[in-house]
C-alpha cells in the first residue's frame, strides 16, 4: 500500500481535488465583496456620502471593457434610498451566493472522502482475501475488522480536506483578516426573532441527523461482523472460488453505508446552510430596516455599528488550520498503522482470483508431491521429504495423530498451506499456479473446523457455488434498476469491484439442475445422503418462514391447527396446551405476551423494557393497568427478596425467574425499602422501571407467587383490545399478531400448529403435543414441505445453534455439491462416533467409485486408523515424515507403523 496517505489520495483523487480547489478560488471575490459591502453602506446611503443634498443621486452598475474606456453599461441613477435598497440586495443576494459555494464545496467534500473511504475499505479487504493462510493464525478476528471499520473512520472526514481546506482557510484569512471582530453577545429584538427562530427549527432538523448517524452505525457495525466471518471462514472461501462472491458482497454492503452516510452529508451540510443563512439574513434586517430608521433620524448612527459589530462573528480560519494540521498528522500516524498491518508478504495473486464465468477445466490425471517440505513461521518443520504420486481418481487414506504432518499434508493440497519447498503438481501443472476459478470448483474441502456464517441452511451449503455472477438478474423494476445504475457509477468511482451481488451467481447447470426447485430438491437428496434428513425435518418445524415463500405451507397448516385442538380434544390432552384466545387471557404466557397478543419483530418490543416505550406506556396509562402491574412489580421484588435472599447467585433456582438477576437483589432491596409505600405517580422514574419490568416477563403457572388475579387478566385482556384497536401505523410490522384464522410469520412451524403455550404443570406434555404435531402433519403429507421448510432455518453466526456434529454433516454436503474431481477430508468426520463416521464413509467410498453416482477421487485424513482399510491406498504420517505408503493389506502385513495403529 502506498506509504504516504497525502500521495494515496492524490492518486485516486487529483481531478477532484484540482476541481473543488478551482472552486474555492471561485468563491474568494464573492466573499470578498460580501464583507467589504457593509462598508459601503454604511458609508454610502447611510452616512450619506455623496448625497449631500436631499435630491442628490449617484451612479451605480455601471461597467467598462476592462484596460479601455469603452463603456459597457453606463449604470443607473440612484437616489439615498434606491442606493440603500439596491446595496441591501446585492448584500443578500451574496450571503446567498458564499452559502451555496460552501454548501457545494462541503457536501462535495463530503462525497469525495466517503468515496474514498469506501475504497480504502474495499481495499483492506480486498487484501484480507489475498493473505496467505498462516498470517490468519498470527491475526484476532476482531482486530481485523476494527481496522477496516474503525480505525479508517476518520480518514474518510480528513480525505475531502486533505487539499481544499487549508486553501479555503488561508484564503479566508487573507481576504477576511480586516473584517474580523469577535464581540459578546449584542441586544435587539430582530436577533432575539433570528435566534428563536433558530433554536426552533435547527433541532428539529437535526432529529434526522440522528437517525442517519443510529442506521450509519448499524451498517457500520453490521459490516464489522461479516468481514470477521470472512476472516474466520477464509478457507470456505479458498476451497470452493467464492472470493469474487465475496468482494460483491462486500461491495454492496459499501455501496449501503455509502448511500447512508452521503444522505447524512446532504442534510448536514444543508441544515449548516441554513443555520448560516439566518445567522447572515440578520445583517440585512440591521441594513435595511436599521439603515432606514437611521436616514429617518430615529436611530442613532453609532447605535447601529454597534450592534453590527457586536453581531458579528466571524469564524477564526487560524484556528481552523491549526486544528487541521492537528488532525492532518493523526490520521496519518492512523493509514501508516493500518497499511503496516496489511503490508503482507505471500499475498495470493489477484490475477489467481479473477472471476471466471466459463465452465472450470476438470482436474485429471495424477498428483505429484516432490520432496515437499513445509515450515511453520517459527521454523518448526511440520512436513519434510515427502513424496507421492497417484492417480486424481484414487480413495487415499492418511494416517497420522496430532503434529504428524498429515493434517498439513491435506491443507498443502488444498492451497491452505504453501510448500517452504519441493513442489506440488495436479494434472501435470503446478497447483499454487492454478487459479482459484479451478481449483476451487474442481477440489471439495472439508475440515474439523465448522465454522459457518450466519445465513439460511440453504444458503450456507449453496455458498460453495458462488464463484462468478453469470448473468444480471431478472429484475424488471425501473426504479430498482436507475439505482443499481448509479450504484455501478459510485463503485467505478470507488475503485470497488464492478460484480454485483444482485446478479445470478449460482451454476445449475454445473451441478446438473436446471431451476431452483429442483435445486432445493438436489439440497435435500444430499442433506439425506450425509445423513441430516430427520435433522432438516425437525429444523423445519423450527424455522420461520414468509407465507408468501410457502403460500401452500401456511394454508396447510391453518389446517393443521384446526386438527390439533380436535385431536387434543379426542386424545384427552386438551388441558396439555392453552391455545390463544383473542377474548381470554393465556395463563401459560407472560404478562407482557398477553398484552400484546402477538410475536414481536426486532427489538421494539422484544424485552421486558418494552413497558417503556412511549405508546405501550400511553395504553398502560389509560387503562389504569400502570398503576396495577407497578404495584405487582413490588409484591414479585419482595417475594424474591424473602425467599431468595440468603442464596448464592448461582443457585439454580435464579433460573426459574429469568426477569430478576441476582447481581440485581441489593438494588432491589434498597428499592423496597426506600420506596415499597410510594405510590407510582410519586416514585423517581428509576425506581418505576425497576418495578415495572418485573410483571411483563412473569407467568402465574411457572413462577407462581399467586399474583394475576381473574381481575387483572380482565384488565390486560381491556388493555390488549385498546393497544390493537389504537396501534399506530408507524409501528406496523414491529409486532406479528396472533390470528387464529391467519399463519403467523414471525412464529415457527411447529409454534403456528399448537398456536398457544404447552402447560407447565402437565406431566410429558411436551413430548405427547410434539409428537401429536409430528402425527398430525406426516398424515398430511407435509413432511417433504416441512424440510423445505428446515433450508431456510436460520443456523446462527458461525452455525452456533447447529450441534457440531451436524455442521460437519453439512460441511461435507458443501463440498459434494459442487461435484468435485477430488474430495479432501481433513478429520472432517471427527465429531461423530465410530459408527457414524464408519456409516458415512463407507458411502463416501461407494459414491466415489468409477462407477458410482459422483465418480471422485479422495484423500481422506480419517479419525480411526481402522476405517483406512476402506480405501485403496494408505499414506502413514510421523513426526512431519511420510514414513509408509501402500495397500491396507499390505501395510497390515509388514508389520510396520499401521498395522501398530491398528493394534
């Protein structure tokens, strides 16, 4: 990276820069005359210089050819009161001309460092994607991603002044150091109107501002988190060609954050505009009604340059430059940081990772490892003299315990580790030559290592055919497609990749489907071949999914409800679930669920703080149920304190009362005594919050303190009909009501079947309503839509709410799908127990064989020595040496370092 931030941006931004500095000189002689104009009228009709006598007049406006005499116009006879009125207007007509030039040269300005911003980002990123593995190992996650989001942050506000701003302010204190005088605040009626008016309207518009600063910071953030998933995931994104996939991603997610923080600009820099336009718009006044006043002798001359003087304030460009240079030298110490840490030896060639839309080149033939040696970074060697060669087409299994080499042996063949020497030939060529469009289509990778980003299960697998966009989408909305056309402009200027994440990047063809529905149906047969079918069925039931996704699904399961509460019914199990009645209180569910009788989207109303929110507070006020669950709050703080007091916070019994933490019980304490009498409109607002939480996540049947009486479920039910009945449109969408008749889109399959809470107090009551659903939707034929369902089951970031066992399932699925000429499987079977892992490989092998449905080679680094008997060949690994290669049987009958293994 280029060393010097001034060099970096003029190289990227020189016609830029030499632009707005023109600009700039532009508005100096404006500025110039803005300032000197007072004087003249001051002077001029006001003092009356050159209207000595009452019909006096002087001429104005008039031009000549400059260096002749020819006269162009020969201007207009003025009298004291036409000279006041036209000076008075060319005097406004400037403070608007100055407040235009700087409200084009900061939101110019502002463009042009966000601009770069969004490529310096881009960048940084770019290179991520180039590291060489190993430098991964020496780096934290979260550190990268600061760098990228945080620590370039402030570069962006410096770029756009880096040039212009020192000319701009030196111009400034050359043109304006005579005119400018700092006075205290002045007395007068206009600028008290000027003031109020300001204080009025500046901070209404500066709400907006706020919440553009609230959506940067997401997006910020949000940014933060997938760079960190890039990091963590690096070797998804080497084994299977989607680091073209990535930088589109990426792009969009800039392309975002650009749109918001150029937004943010426009309105900032228009509402400085007009907070520099009232502040102006009063010299007029004082001009003009004050220059009147005085020609009609009501107003003392010296009594109005005072107060001119004394208004004016101009800013101090000395001091702006100073603190210029200040933050001109810490931004630089920030870029010469952040470009030492991406300075990185080894860097994949970009070239290597050129996106590729042509259909990849099979790998065939043989792999040839000759005298390969590998070292770690502090010399320790991990693999030396190791040599092999075999056909692409051969099962291989390797042999080897921890720090043997054949954990390194694998990554070398799949490009994760380069060779310190010896080479490493597939095909007849040099594999770290091959580009990644190749190898990462041809080679499937799987590893102990699961780590999955956060997405749909159906994304997540589909992620490794996302290699190069192959055509623009289907899009045909106008609007949409004027926004992706200037989109593509800013990219170009930004220096971003030109691939968009909008196209269609997916391969059906590739894999041998030709549309998307037969895709799901190719997932699920593979899903079921790694053995997760039972597991794709119950993550269905789990997953939330659009009616409009599944319009077949919803209605279906409309049904389905209608037949659990017959079944219930036949079964005696009635009392097994409290459905949701519209007219009744649910005694399974928590107060705050009962009042808002539906699942909250976001965070609006997803805690137990919801009672703060302005509308949930105005229903809890005028219904009186404030007053009630206050009191309630009170009664549940001390029951807690009674019978909780003397435990240790980590009791289990705190886990039966998820509202009340036991860090909180001495707050609490003292709460009660201070205020356990205070009526809730005389209690401080802390001590109201505290108590007023507590209700809105208890339910009677679980924690049963006898508190929800049949009176104050008639209240919440009144309560819940005022706060549906008036619920603000602003809000639509924060909360998915429940409708018996109707599928609720922010509740799982499983929760829109029972549509009401299992009981708590009934002996394996979640066992039998669970099966009874399971009973009820396998009779309907739903299983098949419910594992298309389980595709869009969300598995968390990093695959956290999938067991591990089934993220290397999946792991293996992904690198199947794309249909490679060799599988690598680095212990990617580890987790599950002996038989599984022998169950899966054995049909492994029969899905590899010549003539089996795939037709694969594999080299697999198996977790039981045993299971390398299912393979043809079988390299042994020790202390970083290939110490035995050959035939299972073989190998077995020598007597030598496998056939220990075996014993």
């Amino acid at each position: 990276m280029e060393p010097s931030l001034a060099r970096y941006i003029w190289r990227h931004t020189k016609a830029q820069q030499v632009w707005i500095l023109a600009i700039v000189l532009i508005s100096m002689p404006t500025y110039f005359l803005a300032l000197d104009l007072p004087k003249r009228i001051i002077n001029g009709p006001i003092q009356g210089r050159g209207f000595e006598t009452p019909d006096a007049t002087q001429n104005y406006l008039s031009f000549n050819l400059p260096f002749t005499d020819i006269v162009l116009h020969d201007g207009v006879e003025l009298t004291r009161m036409g000279a006041l009125a036209l000076l008075c207007a060319m005097f406004l007509a400037l403070v608007c001309v100055n407040g235009l030039f700087k409200f084009y040269i900061n939101t110019y300005k502002g463009r042009l460092g966000e601009r770069m911003l969004r490529r310096m980002r881009y960048e940084l990123v770019d290179r991520v994607l180039r590291f060489p593995i190993p430098q991964f190992r020496k780096m934290k996650a979260s550190e990268v991603s600061t760098m990228v989001k945080d620590e370039v942050e402030p570069l962006g506000g410096f770029i756009g002044d880096a040039f212009v701003l020192p000319v701009f302010l030196g111009g400034q204190a050359i043109t304006a150091l005579v005119f400018i005088i700092v006075q205290n605040l002045w007395l007068g009626g206009l600028a008290a109107g000027i003031v109020i008016v300001q204080s009025i309207f500046i901070p209404r518009l500066r709400r907006m501002l706020i919440k553009l600063a609230k959506e940067r910071q997401l997006t910020a953030r949000q940014l933060s988190g997938r760079v960190g998933e890039i990091v963590e995931g690096v070797a998804a994104v080497r084994t299977n060609d989607t680091s073209n996939w990535e930088r589109a991603e990426i792009t969009n997610r800039l392309g975002r954050i650009f749109l918001i923080r150029y937004e943010f600009y426009q309105k900032k820099f228009f509402i400085k505009f007009l907070n520099n336009f009232l502040a102006q718009f009063t010299p007029f006044l004082f001009y003009s009604i004050g220059g009147y006043l005085a020609i009609r002798g009501t107003l003392d001359i010296g009594q109005l340059v005072a107060v001119i003087a004394a208004y004016k304030d101009l800013p101090s460009p000395v001091k702006e430059l100073i603190d210029w240079d200040q933050q001109r030298v810490d931004v630089q110490v920030k870029y010469a940081q952040v470009s030492e840490q991406f300075a990185v030896d080894g860097m994949v060639g970009s070239l290597l990772q050129k996106p590729d839309i042509e259909k990849a080149e099979p790998l065939s033939g043989t792999i040839d490892v000759s005298n390969l040696a590998i070292t770690d970074d502090s010399g320790a060697k991990l693999i030396e003299r190791a040599n092999y060669s075999g056909d692409m087409s051969e099962r291989v299994a390797v042999v080897g315990g921890v720090n043997s080499g054949a954990e390194t042996f694998i990554e070398a063949l799949a490009r994760l580790v380069p060779p310190t020497s010896g080479s490493i030939q597939m095909g007849g060529r040099q594999l770290y030559n091959l580009s990644e469009s190749r190898t990462g289509r041809r080679i499937g990778y799987a590893s102990a290592d699961t780590f999955l980003p956060q997405a749909s299960l159906e994304d997540t697998i589909v992620y490794t055919l996302l290699h190069a966009p192959l055509r623009p989408s289907d899009d045909t909305d106008e609007e949409a497609g004027r926004l992706r056309e200037l989109a593509k402009v800013e990219t170009r200027l930004s220096g971003n990749t030109p691939l968009e994440i909008s196209d269609v990047w997916i391969d059906y063809e590739a894999i041998g489907v030709e549309t998307p529905e037969a895709m799901t149906q190719h997932l699920l047969e593979l899903l079921r071949f790694v053995g997760l079918d039972n597991d794709v069925h119950d993550l269905g039931l789990l997953a939330i999914v659009e009616p409009e996704e599944f319009p077949e699904l919803a209605n279906s399961i409309l049904e389905a409800r209608r037949t659990m509460r017959e079944r219930l019914a036949e079964s005696g199990l009635s009392n097994s679930v409290e459905p949701f009645d519209p007219g009744q209180y649910n005694a399974e569910a928590t107060i705050g669920e009962n009042l808002f009788f539906g699942r909250p989207i976001g965070r609006e109303f997803a805690d137990a703080s919801a009672f703060k929110h302005p509308y949930v507070a105005r229903i809890l006020k005028d219904t009186g149920l404030d007053a009630k669950l206050y009191a309630m709050g009170i009664e549940i703080a001390q029951t807690m304190s009674e019978l909780f007091a003397e435990l240790s916070p980590d009791d289990p019994l705190f886990d039966q009362f998820a509202f009340f933490r036991p860090e909180e019980m001495s707050s609490y304490q003292t709460a009660l005594s201070r205020h356990s009498e205070t009526s809730l409109d005389k209690a401080p607002e802390d001590i109201r919050a505290m108590f007023l939480k507590l209700p809105f996540s208890y339910a009677e049947p679980r924690h049963r303190f006898g508190l929800v009486t049949d009176e104050l479920k008639a209240s919440i039910v009144e309560a819940r009909k005022a706060f549906q009945e008036n619920y603000p449109e602003e809000l639509e969408g924060a909360i998915a009501f429940y409708d018996p008749e109707s599928y609720n889109h922010a509740a799982s399959v499983e929760d829109n079947v029972i549509f009401g809470r299992i009981a708590s107090g009934v002996a394996e009551a979640p066992e039998r309503v669970r099966a009874l659903v399971l009973e009820i939707l396998e009779g309907m034929g739903l299983d098949d839509t419910i594992r298309r369902a389980g595709l869009y089951f969300d598995i968390g970031t990093g695959g956290k709410r999938l067991t591990q066992v089934q993220r290397q399932r999946i792991n293996i699925a992904r690198a199947l799908l794309k249909k490679p000429d060799l599988l690598l499987l680095n212990r990617a079977l580890g987790s599950l127990d002996p038989r599984a892992q022998l169950k899966l490989l054995k049909k492994l092998i029969d899905d590899s064989a010549p003539e089996g449905p795939r037709a694969y080679g594999m080299i697999c680094l198996v977790s039981q020595p045993e299971h390398a008997e299912l393979f043809d060949r079988v390299l042994v690994f020790k202390d970083g040496v290939l110490v035995e290669d050959g035939e299972p049987k073989a190998l077995r009958k020598a007597g030598g370092h496998f056939a220990k293994a075996l014993s």
